[in-house]
C-alpha cells in the first residue's frame, strides 16, 4: 500500500498552501493482517446490518457505528502495516489520532524543515545547521507525533542527511499534564523500544501569570523538562540547574515545536452534541479538549492555546526554527495570523509565517457503497512562524497573480539589432522613471526558479530590481518608512526579476521578433505587495508600448514625420 502526499503553493500571497495526504487501505486486507480489526469490524458490520433493518426513518451514518474499540483498532492496525509502529495504549475516554491527520502534520512539517537550507538566510551556504531535536506539546495519551516523527515518513528518510550516528539521529521531547497520558504514552514509547531517541515528559499546567515579564506558558514548561533531560544537553554542559528565566542560553536548542492543541474553551462545549448530526463528540478528556485562560480577558480554545505559544516564542525566538500548531478551525487560523503580524521580530513579514490547508480523504473499505461516490474531504489547517530572517526569494512570498509573462514584438532594423537587448533597454528605462521610487537594476544571468528553488535549467538574462536602499553592500539598509523593520530579507520589501527570452528565432514576414518576459515576484510584506502592483502592473503596456501614453506619443511621431 502506498503513502501519498503532495505539497502545493498557493496561488495567492494571502491563502494556505494545500497539504493533501491519503494513507489507501483495504479493511478487508486488514483485518485478515490483524486479529483485533477483524473482531471490530465484524462488530461494526453487526451493528451497520442491525440498523439497516431498522424500520425508523432515521438514517444512520457509518461513523454513527463506529466506537471507540473500532478507532483504536484501525489506528493500531494503519501504524503498524505502513510504519512497523506498536501502540498498546489507547485507553478509552480518551483521543484516538486519526492516522492520516496526524501524518499529513508529519509530512507538512518535514517539507518545512527540507526547505530551510533554501528559504532562511542562516541556514543557506552554511551547510546543515539543524539540531535534530523537536517538541511535541500534549503528546497525548497516543504519542502519535513522536512515533511518527521516528518513522520512515520523517526521520528515516535520508533527507534530512545521514541518521546513522548518534550524533545525527533524531531526539523529540512529548509533554503533557496529564498523569495518565503520560503513563501511556511511555508505554507506547517502550513498545517501539525508543527511550533513547523519545523521552516523555510530564509538566505542570501552565498559569496565565509572568515571571521576569516570561509568560509561563506551554512551551517553557517543556523547556524546563527538556533541560533536565541529559539527551538534550548542549555541548555536554549542564544546564539543568540554571533557574534564571530570562537567560535563554540555559535552554537547549530545537529544529521545531508542534502541538495538537485543545479546540474547546470550556467544559460545556465539549459536551455539547455536534450541530449536524447531534452526536456525542470524539471521545475525549477534558485536558485534551478544553483550555480555559485563567485570565477571563484572554481568549480559551485553541486560540487562546497558540497565543500563549506565541508569547512563549517571543522569549525564545531563534532557539527554536520553527514554531507550529494543527488548527481546527479556518477562523482560528486567521485570528492567530494576524496576532503574528505584530509581534516584534515576524512584524508582518510574509515569509517568516507560514499557513496551511490539510486535506486528507475519508478511508473506507473496497466494498462500501459509499467509497466511489464520496468524495468528502477531512480538512483541517496549520500554521508555522520563525524568527530567523528569510531569503529574497522565498517561495512563500511568490506573488502568483497579475502579469506573470507577456510577449513583446520587436521591430529588427538598423537601429535595433538584437530584439533582447531592446527590450532589456526598454525595462530598465522604466525602472529608472518609476515615480516615487529609487530602485536598483542589475542585468544578470540568472536560473528560473521553481517555488523557490534554482530550476537546475540553463541560466537565462535576467533583470532583477529591489529598492535602491536594500542594496547597499554591509547589508544594513535605511530604513525610511514605518513598514520597514530589522527583520526583512535583505533585499527589502520585494524582488522582481524579468527573464528575457526570444520566442521565435526567425523573423516573420513583419520583420519582428517575438520577445518573452517571464516575471518572476517576490513581496515580503503588505508594502512590498502594493509596490509590486504598482510596478509590474504597468509592464506590458510601457514594455510592449501598447499602453495609452505610449500610443499617443507614436501618433505624435507620426505627425512629426508628416
């Protein structure tokens, strides 16, 4: 059976990349692998034939037959026969992880990671700086997150570089509050023999007060147990005993944070029957589902839990790359989103956060009626932010609309030899006039990129602009408008390149050669975006002279001639 996963960009600067997962699976197969599904889903096909015999009106859903000992039997059954993971414990009452939700978040974060070497300026030409360390924050009673992290969809992949030495192999700390889950997650933890790459940890429920004006919230209660943990030692020093809040240095360092957060704000609201279909919500304890503030003028849920992580990463900032969180609702997301457009060190630069759509397929059985005909899909978000600066050219801050390319028809005569060289001329005549705006131009061989990333192509003439104060060679800009800030790419707000190619080689019967402008944008911030509009909106009319000034100004020529 094979995994399948796909990352794609979004088509805009302001929507989620879309994160799509399936894990295929044939219950039948299943159960013939695995004893304990075979029971349960011979219990579930009883109770779907008894209802459907039933004579009331009511229709019953597949997932209305579904219990507690079916989830964790297909949740036990998926990890081993497509990752070779045990979990023993899944003790009922509390959350069973849907596998492909949990992996999609997996494979998401591993993307992330992937990309730092091309997305993060500390990161580029300097080799592999990560950690090899992570943190999962409510580990559950499951400790899916970990366990997965160890698997072939993360650690195991060689992507990340060789993990076949101590010092290279992956270690993930797994936080809760919660004494039981705890003791289960350890337990899933030794039947997969990882005490030595997965310590799990148990934390003090974070107050809502501040000490050393440190939120103590989520996030520092699991880097005070990390730096406890002798597997999370920097350079062998002994930081366990250094109580000094406001030293990050007393901190061990990590490649990520995730958390599955609690979606409810209160008690009432995780008793209450869904809106749909009136069922009982999943099976889940109270500190799995609900985070109520301590302060009654803060947010509870998953909002007020990812503001807290948020306050949290503000003290610790570059000690951790990045700092993620699953998202249940797309509202949340965007209250969360612009929270982070504010805090010092992000300041609204695009690429430094990161959001994303989940989408995985509903699983059923190759007999189900419903199999061919539903084609519903689970969809849940995510959201990442760092406070390491990015590159120009993040893949992130791609601006995919307006005018991407356009085709401008060049007159060859004994004026104009070289239709390229027109139209470089051309565009660098207009950059040179941009009202308002000092901007630099370099003329350039330069590669096509590819979300992001050098195409590996042949290099092509490129005309790259930035603003003329980004360009300065010690890397410290003027900054001049209240939209400038520390943080941004050294370029500044945006980057354009203009890669300049002949269409067609041979003169028609006009005379003309066929030029292409392939535009290639990158904007950093809200600023950069209004620039960047401005700018190559005007393009192929001032390029191509098709444009009304331009018409104008060849009828006067026209005149004159006359």
């Amino acid at each position: 059976m094979t995994v399948n996963y796909q990352l794609t960009p979004s088509s805009t600067t302001s929507s989620p990349d879309t994160s799509r997962f399936s894990l295929p699976c044939e219950f039948d197969q299943l159960a013939s692998a695995y004893p304990e599904f075979h029971h349960e889903l011979e219990g579930l096909n009883k109770r779907r034939k008894k209802h459907n015999n039933d004579r009331s009106p009511k229709k019953y859903s597949l997932s209305s037959q579904v219990n507690h000992s079916f989830n964790a039997a297909l949740t036990r059954a998926l990890l081993h026969s497509h990752f070779g993971l045990y979990m023993p414990s899944l003790p009922e009452g509390r959350l069973c992880p849907p596998v492909p939700n949990r992996c999609n978040y997996v494979a998401w974060l591993k993307q992330l990671l992937l990309r730092n070497s091309t997305d993060l300026h500390r990161f580029c030409n300097a080799g592999n700086n990560l950690q090899y360390k992570g943190i999962d924050i409510g580990t559950g009673v499951s400790a899916i997150y970990p366990l997965l992290l160890t698997s072939s969809l993360f650690a195991k992949s060689n992507e990340f570089g060789s993990n076949d030495t101590l010092s290279t192999k992956w270690k993930f700390i797994a936080t809760d509050i919660d004494p039981i889950a705890i003791e289960s997650a350890s337990k899933n933890v030794q039947a997969n023999h990882l005490q030595d790459e997965i310590c799990v940890a148990l934390v003090k429920e974070s107050p809502s007060s501040s000490t050393s004006n440190v939120a103590r919230g989520p996030l520092l209660a699991a880097m005070d147990a990390a730096k406890k943990e002798s597997m999370f030692k920097q350079g062998g020093a002994d930081i366990s005993h250094n109580n000094e809040l406001d030293n990050v240095e007393c901190y061990p360092r990590f490649d990520f944070v995730m958390t599955n957060p609690p979606f409810y704000a209160s008690v009432e609201e995780v008793a209450t029957p869904r809106a749909g279909d009136k069922r009982s919500r999943t099976d889940i304890s109270v500190n799995e589902g609900v985070y109520a503030s301590a302060d009654v003028t803060s947010e509870g849920g998953e909002v007020g839990f990812i503001s807290a992580l948020i306050t949290d990463s503000s003290f610790f900032q570059n000690h951790v790359t990045w700092y993620t969180s699953l998202i249940a609702k797309r509202s949340s997301l965007d209250t969360i989103y612009h929270k982070l457009q504010s805090v010092e060190g992000i300041w609204g630069n695009r690429g430094q956060i990161r959001t994303v759509e989940f989408q995985h397929n509903n699983i059923y059985d190759e007999n189900s009626e419903r199999k061919k005909n539903d084609h519903n899909v689970r969809v849940r978000w995510g959201i990442a932010w760092t406070f390491e600066r990015t590159v120009g050219r993040v893949s992130s801050c791609r601006v995919r609309g307006g005018p991407q390319s356009f085709v401008v028809s060049i007159a060859v005569s004994d004026d104009v030899i070289d239709a390229n060289d027109e139209v470089s001329s051309r565009l660098l005549t207009y950059f040179s006039e941009v009202r308002d705006l000092s901007l630099k131009c370099i003329d350039q061989c330069r590669e096509r990129n590819t979300d992001g990333m050098p195409s590996g192509g042949t290099k092509m003439r490129c005309i790259t602009v930035i603003e003329e104060r980004f360009s300065t060679s010690d890397g410290t800009p003027a900054l001049q408008h209240k939209q400038d800030n520390t943080n941004l790419p050294q370029e500044g707000h945006f980057v354009i390149d203009a890669f300049i190619s002949t269409k067609n080689t041979q003169q028609n019967s006009s005379n003309n050669v066929d030029v292409e402008v392939s535009l290639e944008v990158f904007a950093h911030t809200a600023f950069g975006t209004s620039l960047v509009n401005k700018i190559c909106g005007q393009l192929p009319g001032e390029i191509g002279r098709t444009n009304r000034r331009w018409r104008r100004l060849l009828k006067r020529q026209e005149a004159d001639m006359c």
